[in-house]
C-alpha cells in the first residue's frame, strides 16, 4: 500500500514477531489475523510495549514525507472499506475491555 520506496513504520518485534508470522503464514489468513490482533491487544494493555509502540509512530509522523507514504494510486479502491474494517476493530476492542 505505501509508495515504493517509501520509509514506512513497522511493529516492534516486541509486539509482531517477524519469525512467527512467517510460521503462521501456511495456516492461512484466520490464523495470521488472530495472532496479529492478540499482539495488538497485548501490546496495548502492557504499559511498556504501548510506550514504545507510540513512539515508533510518533517518530513515523514526524519523518513522513509532506506528500506521505500511501501509493497514490489507492485512491481508485475507495476509503469506504476502511471505515468499515476500522468499525470492527473498535468493536472488538470494546468487546475486550
């Protein structure tokens, strides 16, 4: 989805584990999503992995480029499906609370 080239941020392997996402890869889309959110979750009821994750992403603002990092040609797909796949996630998210 970003631009080629361009310097995009990245979870902390304190958070996604490169090497376990590779493992879960076969085991398709189901079981790459659930450890993926489950880390996510993790990371944001743990004050230190939560403190470092805000960082990563305050650093990735501040060093994103003017024009930013999306490939411009996203936009023919639209932005509805977006708004919808953000719905859920706050729909979990509160489940979980």
């Amino acid at each position: 989805m970003a631009e080629p080239g361009a310097d995009i941020m990245q979870w902390p392997d304190s958070v996604l584990d490169q090497a376990e996402l590779e493992r879960l890869r076969p085991q398709g889309v189901t079981a790459l999503n659930s450890y993926i959110y489950q880390s996510m979750i993790a990371a944001a009821t743990a004050r230190d992995m939560s403190d470092e994750v805000a960082r990563v992403i305050r650093n990735a603002v501040i060093n994103a480029p003017n024009d930013g990092v999306l490939n411009p040609q996203l936009s023919a797909l639209g932005s509805a499906g977006a708004d919808q796949v953000a719905q859920l996630v706050k729909q979990v998210a509160l489940l979980r609370k």
